[in-house]
C-alpha cells in the first residue's frame, strides 16, 4: 500500500521500454492493471496492456461543459490533463454486491462472499486524485466504521502517480492546494520528459513496493539535467487560469439565501453528472434485488447523488425538492461542510464538475459569487487591522 | 414457498405492439415467468382466454378513440394492479403529435369515406383516464425492467426503477458524454434513466424515448442546445417525438418553432 510521506530512492530515469518492463512486471505480480487510454473520444481509465495502450500523442482541451481530444505534436504518453472519471469507478465501483441472502424455511441463510478481485495497479494517478483518494479513505474508514471494501482495494494497490506537466482549462488544484506536485500517496512517482534529445520517466518509489519494483527495471540514477527538467514541467502545471478562495468558499454555508442560488437554479438541469465525475462524492443508495421465486435475495450499494428526488426522501416526501436546494446541498457540502465532516474541503480541484457539466455550471464561480459580499468584507477588515497594526510600531 | 399464481393480462391500445414484444423478448425469462403467474389475456402471445378479473393488467398503447375510452374503464375495473407501459400508455406516444394539429382536416385529405372514422382529436396517456399504479417509461420498454416491475410486484417489494435523469445512468455505466465530448445534441439531461444508456453507447444523443425525469429543466437545456447550434426549429422537434404530449416536453416544445 501507498503511504510512505516523501520519496524513498534517488530518481532513476527510463525510456518507454522501461514503462513497458514496469506495467510487465506488474502484470507478473498479479495486479489488475488500470490506466489512461483513448475511447469514445476521450482519455479514460481503463484495464491496460502494455505501454502500447497509453494515449500516446493525445491531449485535450476543457472548459465548462465541453471537452475535446487533441493531437500532439510530442508524442506525450500523458499529455492529457485527467480521466473523464477518476479512480473512483475502480476503488469504489458504481455497483457493489453487499451480501446475497438465500431463504432458508422460516428465516434465510446469508450466502459466503464473492471471492476478492485482483489487487489494482493504478497507472498515471494526478495529485489531485491522490488528495481525492486520500479524502475518501477518510470517508470510508477515518470514523468508527471502516468500509472494508474500500480500505481492502486501497490497501491492496499499487500506484503509480504521474505529475502533471500543465493544467487543464478547468483545472485549479493549486488553489485547493492538492497539486499538481505530488508529495504523498505513492508507491511511484514519474515525470514525463520530453525534449529534442530524448523521451523519459523520471521516475522515484514512495514505499518499500515501489522501490522494489524501480529495482527490478535496473535503470540507471537520473542526472541533475533531469531532475531540473521534471521539476520545470511540474512548476509551470502550476500557472492555472482557474482559482478558488479556498478559505472564504468554507464559509458558503453561512448564505443558504443567497439570491444567487435562484440564479443557478434556472441553468442546473439536475442532472447529477457533477456528482458522478467528483472523485470526493461518495454517496450511495441502497437497493434490494430478489429472484422471480422469490428465493435468492441480494443487497446492493449504487452510486447515488444529491441531485436525486430520492436522496432526501424520508418519511412523508423529499425534503429537497426544488434545484436551488439541490445544488446547494451539492456545492455546500464539498466546500464549507466536509470541513466539519472530515476536517478539510471535499474538493481537490479537478475541474471535473465544471467540464463534464452539460451546461458548463462552474463552481468556482458560483462559490464566488456567492461569497463575494463576505470576502470582500473580510479583506477590508484586514486592511484595517493592517493599518492599525502599524500604528501600533 | 407455495404460492398462488397471480394472473397476468396484457392489453393493448393504439400503439406499434413493440413493448408487449419486449414481453415475447423475454425469451428466457418468460419461460420463469409462466411459471410464477398465469397468462390470462395475451392476445399477442395466445387465442386462449380466461375471464377477469385480473391480479395485474399490463397496458400498451394510449388512448385515442371513445373506444379506447370505455375499454380503458373496464380494464381498470377487471385489474388489482394497472401497470402502464411504453410511451403511448405513459404519454400518448408519437401519435400524439396530432395534438398539435387540426385532426378533422388529416381526416378529410387520408380517408376516402372520413365518415367511417370515429376518432378523438387526442392520442392521450392511460393515467389521463384512469388511475395508474405504476408506469414503465420507453419506446419500447426495457426488458429489464418490465421483468423488475413483475418480480417485485409478485415478491411485494419495491421496484428498483429510478426516476432521475438518463446522464446518472451515463455515468454509472462509463459512457463518456456525447454531449461534451463531441457537440451532440442530447436529452438526456432531461429524460429519465432506464433505457440501459442505449443511445450514449453508441455515439448517439439520448431523444428521450423514456420521458421527461423527476425534475426536468427543458428550458435550461434548450438554451444549451441552442448554443450548440440548434435553430428553434430544431429544439422544437427534439422535444416532440416519442414523449410529445408528456408535460414537460410538450411546454417545451410549444415555446420554439
Ligand atoms: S467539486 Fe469539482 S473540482 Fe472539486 S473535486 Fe469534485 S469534481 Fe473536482
Ligand atoms: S456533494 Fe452530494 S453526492 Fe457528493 S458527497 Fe456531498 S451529498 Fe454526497
Ligand atoms: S451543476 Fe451541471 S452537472 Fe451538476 S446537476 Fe446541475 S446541470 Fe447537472
Ligand atoms: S451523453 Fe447525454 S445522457 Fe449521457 S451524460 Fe451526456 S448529456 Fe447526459
Ligand atoms: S438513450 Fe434516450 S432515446 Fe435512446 S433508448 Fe435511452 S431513453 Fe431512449
């Protein structure tokens, strides 16, 4: 498992070669190997092959509610920005059998367990989605009740992280401070280098796995002109066009009557694809199947949202029936309430929600808006106490 | 666990006959499923006929002549459980696009003898007549789900038929957006899920075929659709298909053109 805090090894250095040695010799280890790949016109996470199946030339473009795949011209193995969905879909599926019941004379027997799947390789994981990982392990296991489906597949990966060489158009993960460099979380960490002379990895282990594994491929140290080349790329990732005020966005909680929220309203379709793309979002319903007979009962857990009618269905109706309480629960909770929750915001900045929104909805934006009154507040107060800090000397 | 075997009746309407095949479609299933009720009325799948009443009537097709009107009653009457199923028992079907134009005047240029031609001017959805216990949305249903339908009434639970949009089920099932991937125009933002993303999965946008969802803000995605290039014209008639006399559609499409 992931987790040691900083790199482990000096950095080591490998040609794609090397990449297709490292996914074989995971592949040998039994991992189930998942990483970036083109399909349906987008780069998506899926099972990987060999090096042969990364997005080899292909980027994208991304603004809110529209993506689209670009060529490169430098032949970049992850010169995209991100999946169209994170690691969630693998580390917590959309569907997971809870149990499976059998009815057994007046009362039932509850049937063993599937057997595990194979452990998981993650191939080219982002800063942020290391920092989203690292919050639903919170989620699932940081309280009293661990979910040991999701500790277990975490607990069983490996991953690779792969730093970002530049920011996406919705990316803003240097605001949230998650990214793009990434510092925790590993088992490898790799840069993509690429100039006239030469197409590498610089590559470093954060955990005795990952060293053992970097072992294996037998590549040598990397020079000083590496290291400086991978640490330009991940400096120049960090120049992002999108920003959030972290700090006043933990206060959204404190306008549940803005009038922007009836604004946002008449454009939020309802839709629920925010949710789906968040690599925070954990929410789930519960749904009961059963055989025609009547014989063979199974518990299920799927992926739900906010979004929904049923979500806050109680006893006697839903409580969140119109949009504005819907994208409100949504957007106070990932920034103002997981502080309470979790102890930190529920959003790593990924700008996911922002392009896969159909109709390109922002949350920066609107955190913004909404928050606007109170900054602005906040910032004259601390003018003030500036002066009256100097008139103090 | 013994059971009694509850009685099945399929009905139909003015309607294509394509969702009582997804019945016949069952394949499989069907066979599983004799075995848990018995077929008392399916005119489609057999001439042997068993008086009402009925533990749960399937119906297709909407409501379209005073026929239909009286024949609707009395299947409501004969029924315990009334399930709709398709677009024309759920919304008055694509042939409800003559309620957006003068029917006397279709009459008079199709037929021979108009005369002969007892008709309403509306093709209208079962539930405008009689109460319905539940609707299965689609054109044509999902097999799937008529089966969950008939096994969660026969095992007295809820059916696990979700009422939020098309774009959830997009999303569980790793499809990636057609709409912001590439541009397509697609209602599913709108329409409910259920269909099995049939449309997204094969680099289509979703026409609604399974209706407006719980909460569907068509104007919202108009003005998108617009943006993306579509005339009012062409907003118009992605509203008006399948689910046309649906409400949410129908004031949809009736605010371009
Ligand atoms: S809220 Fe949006 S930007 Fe933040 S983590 Fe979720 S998808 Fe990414
Ligand atoms: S934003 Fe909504 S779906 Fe996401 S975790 Fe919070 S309540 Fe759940
Ligand atoms: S914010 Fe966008 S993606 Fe989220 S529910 Fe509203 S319209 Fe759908
Ligand atoms: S393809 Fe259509 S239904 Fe699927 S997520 Fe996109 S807008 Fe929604
Ligand atoms: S995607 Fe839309 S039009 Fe296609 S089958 Fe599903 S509901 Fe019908």
């Amino acid at each position: 498992m992931p987790g040691v805090d900083a790199s482990i090894t000096t950095a080591v250095v490998f040609d794609r070669g090397g990449l297709d040695a490292l996914i074989a010799a995971l592949k040998a280890k039994g991992f189930h190997v998942v990483g970036p790949r083109v399909a349906d016109d987008a780069v998506v996470y899926a099972d990987l092959d060999a090096a042969s199946d990364l997005p080899a030339g292909w980027g994208d473009e991304q603004e809110g509610g529209r993506y689209r795949l670009t060529r490169r011209k430098d032949g970049a193995l992850f010169g995209y920005t991100s999946g169209v969905q994170g690691w969630k879909r693998h580390l917590y599926p959309p569907r997971q059998k809870l149990f499976a019941a059998r009815r057994d004379g007046q009362g039932f027997a509850i049937l063993p367990p599937d057997p595990p799947a194979a452990p998981l390789a993650l191939i080219g994981v982002r800063a942020c989605e290391l920092a989203a990982i690292a919050k639903q392990a919170k989620v699932f296991g940081d309280r009293d009740f661990a979910d040991p489906g999701y500790q277990g597949r975490l607990a069983s990966a490996f991953v690779v992280a792969v730093e970002c060489g530049e920011a996406g158009g919705t990316c803003f993960c240097a605001a949230m401070g998650t990214g793009p460099a990434v510092e925790t979380g590993f088992d490898i960490k790799m840069v993509e280098v690429i100039d006239k002379a030469r197409h590498v990895f610089v590559a470093t282990a954060g955990s005795a796995a990952g060293a053992k594994v970097l072992d294996g491929l037998k590549a040598p140290a990397a020079a000083e002109a590496d290291k400086a080349a991978a640490a330009a790329r991940v400096a120049k990732a960090a120049k992002q066009a999108k920003t959030l005020d972290a700090k006043a966005a933990a206060r959204l909680k404190e306008h549940p009557d803005h009038a922007r929220w009836d604004d946002v309203a008449r454009r939020c379709m309802t839709c629920g694809n925010c949710t789906m793309v968040c690599p925070t979002c954990f929410c789930t319903t519960v749904e009961d199947t059963t055989d025609l007979k009547g014989e063979h009962a199974e518990r299920w857990r799927n992926w739900d949202s906010c979004f929904t009618i049923d979500f806050s269905y109680i006893h006697g109706g839903a409580i969140r029936t119109e949009v504005k309480s819907r994208y409100r629960q949504w957007i106070t909770h990932k920034l103002s309430t997981w502080h309470d929750q979790f102890g930190s915001s529920g959003c790593v900045g990924c700008g996911r929600c922002i392009t896969w929104c159909p109709v390109g909805i922002d949350i920066t934006a609107e955190a913004t808006a909404i928050t606007e009154g109170a900054r602005k507040a906040a910032a004259g107060g601390s003018k003030k106490a500036a002066t009256s800090g100097g008139k103090g000397r | 666990m013994a059971r009694n075997k509850p009685k099945l009746a399929v009905w139909k309407f003015s309607s294509c006959d394509g969702c009582q095949l997804s019945l016949i479609d069952c394949e499989d299933e069907l066979l599983a499923i004799t075995e848990e009720v018995r077929i008392s009325y399916f005119l489609e799948a057999t001439r042997k006929v068993e008086k009402g009443p009925y533990d749960v009537s399937l119906v297709e097709g909407s409501i379209t002549t005073p026929h239909d009107i009286k024949a609707i009653r009395d299947v409501r009457k004969q029924s315990k459980v009334l399930v709709t199923i398709g677009a024309c028992a759920t919304a008055g079907g694509i042939q409800a696009l003559r309620n957006f134009r003068n029917v006397k005047e279709y009459i008079q240029c199709v037929y021979a003898h108009p005369e002969y031609i007892d008709t309403l001017t509306t093709s209208t959805a079962v539930s405008d007549h009689v109460p319905v216990d539940f609707e299965l949305r689609g054109c044509p249903i999902d097999k799937h789900q008529l089966l969950e339908v008939l096994n969660a009434t026969l095992n007295g639970r809820k059916p696990n038929i979700p009422h939020h949009s098309q774009c959830i089920e997009c999303k569980q099932n790793n499809v990636v957006c057609r709409m912001v991937a590439t541009g397509t125009p697609c209602l599913g933002p709108v329409t409910q899920a259920g269909c099995g993303t049939l449309c997204p999965r094969h680099d289509r946008g979703c026409y609604g075929c399974f209706g407006p969802m719980e909460t569907p803000n068509t104007a919202a995605l108009a003005a998108h659709l617009k943006e993306l290039g579509a005339s009012g014209r062409d907003v118009q008639r992605l509203f008006r298909s399948f689910n046309a006399n649906a409400e949410a559609f129908r004031k949809e499409s009736e605010s371009h053109g």
